[in-house]
C-alpha cells in the first residue's frame, strides 16, 4: 500500500468530502479501505464475493468496534459480486483453501490458474441497489 497512487487517492477523496457522505467499496477484500473510510466517521457499503474477505472485514469491524474505532450500524457489508444487472445466484471460482488464505483473497489471473480452485455461489448486486437513499 506505501507509495500506491490509487490508494492515497482514495483515501484523499474520503478525506476532502462532506462529512457524513457514504463510501461503497466494491472489490473490498479484505477491508484496508473500508476500514479507513469508517475511521473517518463514514458510513462504508463494502460488496465482496469472497468468503475469507468477508470474515477479515467483520474481524476488523469487531476489534475495531471493541476500541470504539468504529460505530454500531456504521458498516453495510455484501457477501456478493457487483454487476450490472441483479442475480440471485453465480459462481465464482478462487484458490482453494488448500493454496492458502493469503492467495484466497485475490481473484488474480496466478491464484486463478492454480489447479485447486473452488467454486463459490453469490449473488451478484447492482451498484444502485448499494446507494443509500
């Protein structure tokens, strides 16, 4: 993340914006922005396909809600893909828990093209359906 452009754009984003104005993160992984946007006070819509990711989010959410980093009700977290269109169900394939969880978290083309993979059912959401009213 030290020296990465996209991040210290985003993170500059969060920080010059109102007060109070909500962060969607698709693609979370494992919550490096999500949780940035919740230590500034934000409400944070995070969307992830994957499992492990999900259960790294709700980790950081639980110790960071135990050192009152974060608020009760201040995360909306999706077990699922973002697309154009709502499906209540597709597959998605990443490495196998056998490759490792460091691997598992990445949809790369390497992780990908590992002879052990899973297949993972979700749903796949609209971006708009995120948007808070």
């Amino acid at each position: 993340v030290k020296g990465n452009p996209s991040v210290h754009a985003i993170q500059s984003l969060l920080q010059n914006t109102t007060d109070g104005a909500a962060f969607i993160d698709i693609g979370a992984n494992v919550g490096f922005m999500t949780h940035f946007g919740l230590s500034l006070g934000r409400p944070v819509y995070g969307v992830d396909p994957i499992s492990y990711d999900i259960a790294k989010i709700c980790e950081g959410y639980r110790a960071n809600m135990e050192k009152s980093w974060a608020k009760p009700n201040q995360l909306h977290l999706y077990h699922a893909a973002a697309g154009p269109e709502y499906q209540p169900y597709i597959a998605i394939v990443r490495p196998s828990d056998e490759v490792g969880f460091f691997d598992q978290s990445s949809l790369t083309r390497d992780a990908i093209n590992a002879h052990d993979v899973t297949e993972e059912h979700v749903p796949m959401i609209t971006v708009d359906s995120l948007i808070p009213p």
